[in-house]
C-alpha cells in the first residue's frame, strides 16, 4: 500500500493512503445534527444535473465540530493576510466575526 506519513506538533504520525490523498472536489455540503454527532455531507454540484452528488460524509462530536469551526475560522483569517479576502458572491461582508455562531448552515 502506497501511503504518505505526516507528522503533527504533538508528535502522532498520521497516514494518507493514496487513494484518499486525491482529495474529492465537492462545492456543496450539507450539515445536520443530533445531540450526539454533527454529520456533514460534502457533496457535488453539476449544471444541468439536478441531483447532487454526496461525495464524503463526516460524523463529528459536537466538540470535534466546534474545534473544527474554530481550526477553519483561524485558517481563513490567516489565509486573507496572505491573499486578500475571499468574495462569495451576492453576500454582504462580515466585519465583525467572520463565523456567525448561532445556527448551523451550510
């Protein structure tokens, strides 16, 4: 088996298999909870296709997930130092937070 070892700052070896190491493309998720998991379906979107595709799907702890939304809130706001900030179009810009922590929409 072909894999990929990455080490992370406390020291755990992490293995990426090849096949998942190409990564899915999806420009769509979906999130939905119960008072145990967050689960989140990344799915793919097609023109003229009127049905997505769910390409991954991710069950999380609720704390998992909140540690989540906190790892991709830093990324974000390191990613705009760096590149400038991310336009989503027909959407007003945040000034104040860039997450909105109330509820949770995908």
């Amino acid at each position: 088996m072909d894999t990929n070892d990455h080490n992370n700052n406390n020291g755990l070896q992490l293995e990426l298999p090849q096949d998942v190491a190409q990564g899915e493309y999806a420009n769509f998720a979906i999130i939905t909870h119960s008072s145990s998991d967050f689960i989140v379906d990344f799915a793919r979107i097609l023109p003229g296709v009127p049905k997505a595709l769910v390409k991954s799907r991710v069950i999380l702890a609720p704390e998992h997930a909140k540690r989540l939304l906190h790892a991709l809130n830093d990324n974000i706001m390191r990613y705009e130092q760096e590149f400038g900030p991310i336009q989503i179009p027909n959407q007003q810009p945040r000034t104040a937070v860039p997450f909105d922590f109330g509820k949770g929409d995908a």
